[in-house]
C-alpha cells in the first residue's frame, strides 16, 4: 500500500512560511473573497459580476448553463492531462445557495460563475451581499478608481457599520480580521521593507493595539478613522525610489499574498469532491487571474502555486486520483521553465521550499518503494518519481544561468540510484526479519533450513521481482537500475555471510546449506547484473567490480580442508597408538592380518564415505589433499609396520679375512668334529611370545601389506565411483592413482619382509646348521643333511602361515639366500673350511639337495627357477674341480686382465665385491685360500703374504 502517514506530513507543512499574525483559515479565505469580488467589479466596468464565456461574444453572459459551460473540453484539464467527469458524477446548489449533496437532483443548472465561486469558497448569501453592498458605497465615493489604487480593507472599514451585519459580535470580528489584514499587508510582510527612520509604522502599531480594546470608530467624520487612512496611505503607496504612487501595495507583500491567492485557487476543487477539480476550471481560472493585480501575482507565481495546490490535494485526500499527480508533474515542467528564466530571489526562495517539501514527499515514498508501490500502481511510482527528480532538477538550478551546462540525466540518476539502494536495503531487512520470525515459528520442526538458506532464495525472488516490476520504470532515469539492485541486494547479503562465516568453527550441514546457497545466489545475482549492463558504456564493470566475491566456494574448501586435517590427525594419532600396542604375533591375533591394520583401513573407508556425503560440489578439487593425508598416514603405518624387521644385510655374517692351508694339515680331530655338530634337541625357532620378528611374526607382517595392498584397490575403485556418481569422469586431479605412496610403500614392505624373513631364516635361525657347522673340518664329515632338514620345517610353515599370492616370493627368497649362504660357506667361510679337489664332488652334490629341496620334485618352485639362480653356483663349481696350477694361471689371467700388468712379481690383491664368478679374481683366489695343497700356500705366502689358517 501507498504511505498514508505522508499526507499528515505535508498537511501540516507549508512552504510559502507563517504569516506571523493571528489570521484564521477563514478570516483568509473571507480576505480572498473580499478582493475576488472586487477585482472583478473593478474590471467589469461596473457592471454586476457575472462572467462572460469566451465562446460567447455577443455580450455579457448573465446565468451560464451548464451545458454551455462544459460543451468543449476544458483547456486547462486538457494541458494538465485531467479527464472530465461524467454529467451525473456533479453536483448542484440549493435554494439557499449551498452545494446540494443529493445526487439524484439534476446538477448545476443555470449558475453563474460568480456563484460557483461563491459556493466553492464556502462564503454564504448574507456576507456575498455585505461585500458588495460595500464594494458599491466605495465606487460611489471613489468614481472611477480601480481596484490597485485602493486599499480595500481601509475603505471597507469606512463603508460598512454595524447594522450590515447580523449583530455587533460579528462586527467587531469583521473589524478586527480587517485590521488584522492591514497589519500583515502594510507591517509584517510589506511589498518594500519598512524604513526605521519611519514613524507611521509605529503609528499603525498602537491605532491596531487600541482596536484590539476598543472597536474604531469609523464614521466619515471620524478623526481615528482620518488618523488611520493617512498611515496607511504613507505605508501602502511607497516606491522604491522614496515616491508616493497611485498603486497601493497592502497585498502583494510575500509570503500573504500567496496563502491569499491559495485560498482563491482552492476554489478549483469541487467543493464536495476535493479530489475533483470543477469542469469551469477555465473560467475559474480566468476570474482569479482578475486579483493578480491586487495580490502582485504573476504566471509564474501562478503556476507555482497551482503546482503545490494540485500536489497538496493528491496527497491529502489519500493519494487516490492519480490524475492529480500527473496534472503536478505537467505543472512542475512550467516551473522548471519559469525558473530558468528568473532572477528573482523572493520567487526562488518559494520555489526552493515548495521543491523541497515536494522532494522530501517523494523520498519518503520512493526510499522505500517496495512498501509503497507494487504491479498493480506501478504507473503511480513513474508519476512519484519524474515528480520527485523533476523536484530535484529544480534545486539543483544556479540563479546564475548555470542550469543549462549541468546534466540533467546526472541528478535523476544520482537520486534514482539513491531509492534504489535504500528501498533495496529495507526490503533486505523486512524479508530477513520475515525468515526469521518464521523461522522461529518452526523451531521444533525436524532439520529446519538454516536462515540465511531461506533468505537467498527470498532474496533471489526479490532480485527477480525487481528486475520485472520496479526496474522498467527505474531505467527511465538510471540505465542500470537492476544492476545496482541486485549489487545492493549483494552487498546486503554478504555483510550476512560474513557475520555467519565468522562464527563458523567447523565443518557442518548448517554451514555448508548456507554457503551453498550463497554461491548460488552470487551467481544469479551476477547474472543478471551481467544482462543488464550489456549495453552500457563499460560493460557493467563498475557493478560487477562493487560485488565483491562471497567466495563460498573457498570457504567450504577452507572448512573441508580443515575437516580433511582433523580427520587425518585422528588417524595419525590413532596409527601411532595402536602400532606401540600391535602384537604381531599370530597365536595372538587369531587371524592372517593384524587387526591394527583392518582398523586403519575401516578407518580410511568410513573417511572416504563420509567425505563424499559432504554436500559440496568440488570432490575432485579436494579429494587430492584428504588421499594425500591418508596414503601419509597409512604409509606412516606401513613403514612403521616393517620397520626393525631387518634386511639381507643385517643378516648376512661379515667375512672372515684371507688366510692360506698349512699343507696336508688336519684342523679338527674327530672327537672336537662332534662339538661342531648340531644339537640332537635343536630346533626351528624358540617359542617366544614376545618375539616380534620371528618368522611367524615377519609372515604376519607380510600377510598384512599384501592385504592393505589389495584392499586399497578396492577403496580406489570404490573412490572413483563415487567420482562417477557424482558426476565427475576422469578428472584429472584423480587421473594417477589415489594411494601411491602406500601402495608403493606396500610393494617395498613386502620385498624387505619376505628378504629380511629369507636371509634371517638361513644366517640367524640356521646359522649353527649353516655357518657354524657345514663344511668345517673335513667336507665329508659335515655335510648339509641337517641344515637341509631344519630348512624344510621351516619352508613347511611358512607355506602355511604365507598368503598364496606371496608365498612363492618369500620361498624364492629364501632359496635366494640358501644358495648365496651355501657360496658363502665356500668361498668366506674362514680359516675353518679347507677343500681338496675330490671336495668337489661332495660339494656338488650336496648343492644339489639343497637345489632338489625348493623344486620338490615338480610340486616347489619351477625347475627354470631354480636353475636361474642356480648359474652362479654352477659357475663357480669348476674353480673347485680345477688343479691347483691351473687355478693359479687362471688367477694371474683374470688379475691382469682387470688391473693390468705392471711389470711387478705381486699382483694386486683384488677386492671383496661379493659377485662371485669363474673370472672374477676375487672369487679365484678364495678359492685358493681355501685350497689344501703345498702349491697353493706357497703362492698366497709368496704373492700375498697371506697369514696360515689357525
């Protein structure tokens, strides 16, 4: 609805200001009358006042039809865009001269305008007659004189007593309202300022304190009454230049003869319908125009005036005749004009109170049009605006002719701007204070709508509502009106956001909703920002710059991560626990796979789930950082998992340094032979609970990275998946894999695990039945029987503790570490191992047991497998079955061969690389250190100077 509240507001201003003398609205109106009557007397000639169509010429008109009166258009209604009303919406008079409200009576027939005036001015039968009476008695006394050259009130003074009125009451407050006129003409607000050098206002002063006591007396012979004419003569006929003229001034001093000719243009509305101006507006109009003489008015006061009377009756009879405002804003272009044109600064001080109490009238409407205005009266909201900034191009008008080199587009745009944003703010906080209002009505509903989740989709319908109702008629004035709108809306908006993101502490449905939301409606918002600055001249870089990014997406990246953070810091704490209290042994377990392990994996997966639950439309933006927190943590377990369990070389015993044979000498008797042979009571591993890293322990170990390998492919495919029914197909932040340090983590664990378990198996657990005890002494009496029995339980159980998929590595590394144990024992077993020639058929078949044991007849490992890590071996056999002569040519060839000759008897002694071979020197000379003949010291003590075994 349209603000009612305003019209009190603008009844009870007034811009022509207080006259400043007790005069009532009637004592004005009678005043207006008085000089209506006799200004058309004066200009009639004489003659009674009646008024003279100007369709007729061909004499006076004495009574004017009705019919006669209203046959063609009013000019002035046509000017001002006012429809006529239809015959039987009038009104007529009675037989005693009032406005008869029964509509049934025929209307206004046979009345004079003189009449009309009459009645539209509410002055009765007996007070019209007393004035004219009056006006008669003057003429007669002053033949001749026109109505300028008197002062009516005095004259009317002198010519009417006490018997014209209906009792001496109504006299003495026709005197008094009379005096009372005189003093605001000739004293208060005089046509030239007063002179203080002047007496005769002084004069005036006590002649109206005495009247106030005592009525004057004003006979013809009156002395009070002569006294009383020559200082109003003195006062009322002045000039400028200190003369005495003919024309006297008593009404024409600003602001009285303005609320005089008001109450004449009063008279324009029907009396009965104040919304309605009268079909004889014209010649209404013609005959107040008669008192512009008096009143010292002219068309541009006049059109100022009527100006503020059409807004005045708009806004106080309940802003329902739209017509009205039309008419005021056709007026306001006439004033424009006139205000162009003038110099006069008394006219511009009305024009800036009338335009401003104009202005501020239309403010209060338009700062707030979205209370005010709606599809229904939208054509009102045009008509209020072009008032208002039509108003606003009238203020803005320099006296100095700067008008025209201002643009005039400028002012309607700043202040149309201006409503914009302020009408758009208070919409914002009624549909805030709406949502939440509502929504603490439903409080107790389950998983209501966070606030700000409704408010911008209000807020969005709002923008839209804007951009269809409000903003055609907006860019008259302001070519992007729905740009700044939605800007504004924006602005609001997100001082909202800020405030909720600012109480955010975590991740939660409330805030994701809200941001969401957010982002949603920026992004309508921008749109239509974008749309309507098309064609502007900077493509609405300014709007689009003033709205200034929510960021939402950045804000649920922030709290996602930080989710993300929490998350993986409970998992690394949790892994760090729960590794300290793992027990890796499988007695313990009851299982194939550590339980620490199944957790973390549960852990990871509910992680993942609850991750795509997020209601967040950037998965694949954010899914890198939470794959990366958990394949850190779950690569943090594996290595911790694996760490302490060894390698081949912890395992791995150091070699012994180079000795040479004594020739032909035994080094162990037969009976120390048996110390050296393993205990009947030996066996595989001892039973320790505490044991973490006995084979059982390392089996479980492995079992559980070829799990967590196998089972991360499952998360994987089920993550991606998740990406699909998401919407998201191959993208790239997902393209390489999602736990590739675990994975590659679990690749390396196993490698390590199944070594470390294969070298501990055959240099630690066997190590007495191996490096302790194979070979020491005579061949023959300490041969690999033992070692390959103990090795074979050991081989049995962990087929059976081993995963079938990792099995047959760790079975491949042990062979790998039996068959680099067995070369060891040839070739760095010590000063405790000495070898013939004919040793070497006891090696060789002893080799092939131990080769016989991992292919089991066709049921181990592949024969092709066991053969190509049987080469080196195979290699190195001959060096054994080689003479001691020939093994010496050989080591001269391969020494100088790699090193060269230089020219020396020694050779230099060739370093330990572990990769043994038929050419490589190293590998010939172990075997001569270990080679029992008198030919072969002799060579190691001549060319090396090695030390005799002890």
């Amino acid at each position: 609805m349209v603000l009612k509240c305003t019209a009190s507001y603008i009844v009870d201003m007034n811009p022509f200001g207080n006259l400043g003398v007790d005069l009532s609205q009637s004592e004005l109106q009678e005043t207006a009358y008085e000089i209506l009557v006799a200004a058309c007397r004066s200009s009639g000639g004489g003659r009674p006042l009646t008024y003279v169509s100007n369709s007729e010429k061909s004499g006076p008109l004495q009574r004017t039809s009705s019919t006669a009166s209203i046959s063609a258009a009013s000019k002035v209604k046509k000017a001002l865009g006012l429809k006529s009303k239809k015959k039987n919406d009038k009104k007529d008079l009675d037989g005693s001269g009032n406005l008869n409200r029964a509509e049934s009576v025929p209307r206004r027939s046979g009345i004079t305008v003189s009449e009309l005036m009459r009645v539209q001015m509410r002055v009765t039968d007996q007070t019209d007659s007393r004035i004219r009476r009056g006006l008669l008695r003057v003429a007669a006394g002053q033949l001749g004189r026109r109505i300028e050259s008197i002062v009516l009130p005095l004259e009317l003074l002198q010519q009417l007593k006490s018997s014209d009125f209906t009792g001496q009451q109504e006299y003495e407050a026709w005197q008094r309202r009379s005096l009372k006129v005189l003093e605001a003409g000739l004293i208060v607000h005089p046509h030239l300022p007063l002179d203080k050098s002047q007496t005769a206002p002084q004069r005036l002063r006590q002649i109206l304190r005495a009247a106030r006591e005592k009525p004057i007396e004003t006979g013809k012979h009156s002395e009070s009454m002569q006294v009383l004419r020559n200082v109003v003569a003195s006062l009322s006929c002045r000039e400028f230049d200190g003369s005495l003229s003919d024309v006297c001034h008593w009404a024409d001093g600003i602001p009285l003869n303005i609320h005089l000719y008001q109450k004449l243009l009063d008279a324009c509305f029907d009396v009965n319908d104040e919304a309605c101006i009268v079909e004889e507006v014209d010649e209404v109009l013609e005959l107040i125009k008669k008192t512009w003489v008096v009143l010292g008015i002219n068309q541009m006061f006049h059109n100022l005036c009527f100006l503020w009377l059409l807004f005045h009756r708009y806004v106080t009879t309940g802003q329902i005749e739209g017509d009205l405002l039309f008419a005021a804003d056709r007026m306001m272009v006439e004033v424009g004009k006139d205000v162009e044109a003038t110099h006069d600064s008394s006219y511009s001080k009305i024009v800036s109170s009338v335009m401003t109490l104009i202005l501020e009238w239309t403010e209060k409407m338009l700062l707030h049009y979205h209370d005010n205005f709606y599809r229904g009266n939208i054509d009102v909201m045009h008509s209020v605006l072009r008032l208002g900034v039509s108003a606003a191009k009238v203020l803005e008008v320099d006296l100095s002719h700067e008008y025209q080199n201002r643009k005039e587009v400028d002012v309607g745009c700043r202040r149309v701007e201006a409503y914009i944003r302020s009408s758009v703010r208070s919409a914002f906080s009624q549909e805030k204070e709406k949502v939440i209002s509502s929504r603490q009505s439903s409080k107790y509903q389950q998983s209501p709508l966070p606030v700000l989740s409704i408010l911008s989709q209000n807020i969005c319908d709002l923008a839209f509502n804007e951009k269809e109702i409000y903003s055609p008629v907006l860019k008259r004035w302001h070519p992007l009106a729905t740009g700044v709108a939605v800007a504004t809306l924006h602005s609001c908006y997100a001082s909202e956001l800020k405030k909720f993101v600012s109480g955010i502490s975590e991740l939660n449905p409330e805030a994701i909703q809200v941001l969401l939301a957010a982002d949603k409606l920026e992004k309508d918002l921008v749109e239509m920002a974008v749309s309507d600055s098309v064609d502007s001249e900077d493509g609405g870089k300014a709007i689009i710059q003033e709205m200034a990014p929510y960021e939402a997406e950045a804000v649920i990246a922030n709290l996602v991560k930080s989710w993300i953070q929490t998350r993986v810091d409970r998992l690394e704490e949790w892994v760090d626990r729960n590794l300290q209290q793992e027990n890796w042994n499988p007695q313990v377990n009851k299982g194939r796979f550590a339980p620490s392990a199944v957790e973390v994996l549960r852990t990871i997966d509910e992680t993942l789930e609850a991750f795509f639950f997020l209601p967040i439309p950037m998965h694949p933006v954010l899914l890198p950082e939470l794959m990366n927190g958990l394949d850190r943590c779950l690569q943090s377990y594996i290595i911790k998992g694996k760490s302490g369990c060894g390698s081949r070389a912890t395992f791995v015993p150091t070699l012994p340094m180079l000795t040479r044979c004594n020739t032909g000498s035994k080094f162990f008797k037969k009976k120390d032979r048996t110390l050296m042979a393993p205990g009947r009571n030996s066996q595989v591993f001892v039973k320790n609970d505490d044991d973490s890293f006995g084979i059982p322990q390392l089996c479980l170990r492995l079992n559980t990275l070829y799990n967590t390998r196998k089972e991360l492919e499952v998360v994987e495919k089920r993550t991606m998946s998740n990406l699909r029914n998401g919407g998201y197909v191959n993208d790239e932040n997902v393209a390489n894999g999602l736990f590739g340090l675990s994975i590659s983590s679990c690749m390396e664990g196993i490698q390590q695990l199944s070594e470390a378990a294969a070298y501990k198996v055959v240099f630690c657990d066997l190590s007495h039945l191996l490096w302790h005890y194979l070979y020491i002494g005579e061949a023959s009496s300490s041969r690999i029987e033992p070692f390959l029995q103990e090795l074979e339980k050991n081989l049995e159980i962990i087929s059976v503790m081993v995963h079938d998929r990792v099995r047959t590595r760790v079975i491949t590394d042990v062979m790998r570490a039996s068959f680099e144990g067995f070369l060891l024992v040839l070739l760095g077993g010590g000063p405790s191992r000495v070898f013939t020639v004919q040793d070497s058929l006891i090696i060789e078949e002893d080799f092939k047991f131990l080769a016989d044991l991992f292919w089991s007849n066709g049921d181990g490992l592949p024969n092709e497998l066991v053969d190509k890590l049987s080469v080196t071996f195979k290699g190195v056999l001959p060096l054994f079955q080689t003479s001691t002569d020939n093994l010496i040519e050989q080591f001269r060839r391969t020494a100088i061969s790699s090193y060269g000759d230089s020219g020396k008897s020694r050779l230099p002694l060739p370093p330990t690389t572990g990769k043994w071979s038929p050419t490589e020197p190293n590998t010939i000379l172990r075997v001569l250190c270990n080679r029992n003949d008198k030919l072969a010291s002799k060579f190691l003590k001549k060319m090396y100077d090695l030390p005799k075994k002890t």
